[in-house]
C-alpha cells in the first residue's frame, strides 16, 4: 500500500495546486510553461481518479478509502497555506513524481 497511498497524496497536491492558480500571477509567465503546468496537473487529477478505481479493485477496500482521506489532508494542509509564487513548480515537480510512482505501482501491483 505504501507505494500506492503516496502516489495518491503526491497527484493529489498537484492537482489541487493547479486547479487553485487561477490567477495569473501564480501562473507561469511562458505560455509553453502554463500548458505544461496545466497538462501536469489535469493529468495527475485524472491519474488520481483512475488510481481510486484501480485500487479497488486490486486491494482491500479500506486501503482506497484511506489513499483519498490521506489526499483530501494534504490537499486541505495545501490550501490551508494560500497561495505563493513557486507553486507551479512544485505542482509539476510533484505531477511528474506522483505519475512516475503510479506508475510503478501499476507494474508492480503494489
């Protein structure tokens, strides 16, 4: 599971971190580097989503339910901070880290 259940938390947070910079200064100022930030975080959402379903059908029930109430913490922790001008990097830095370890998990079965 711990394979897994860090793979949820790592795509939630870029995933939430991108859905609240709306704004354009918490945005990247290159127009390569804002669709890039973007395709990262939409893509760790719907990784995350996939990963939920995937979870229940591969571990026990209570191992998928933990993995989203772990990823709502982070994401309220996240949010609970406000805004700040370095998070797109982090957002895509944990998008490619949290895909990377899904992606593993998915080999692995972990």
């Amino acid at each position: 599971m711990g394979l897994y259940f860090l793979a949820m938390v790592v795509l939630s947070v870029a995933a939430v971190i991108e859905a609240r910079c709306s704004t354009p200064g918490l945005r990247p100022a290159d127009p390569a580097a804002d669709r890039a930030f973007r395709l990262l975080g939409r893509s760790a959402f719907a990784v995350w989503l996939g990963l939920i379903v995937w979870g229940f059908f591969v571990h026990p029930w209570w191992q998928p339910v933990a993995a989203v109430i772990g990823s709502l913490a982070a994401n309220a922790m996240v949010v609970q901070m406000g805004g700040h001008p370095w998070w797109p990097g982090i957002s895509m830095g944990l998008a490619l880290l949290g895909l990377m370890l899904a992606s593993f998990a998915l080999v692995r079965l972990v």
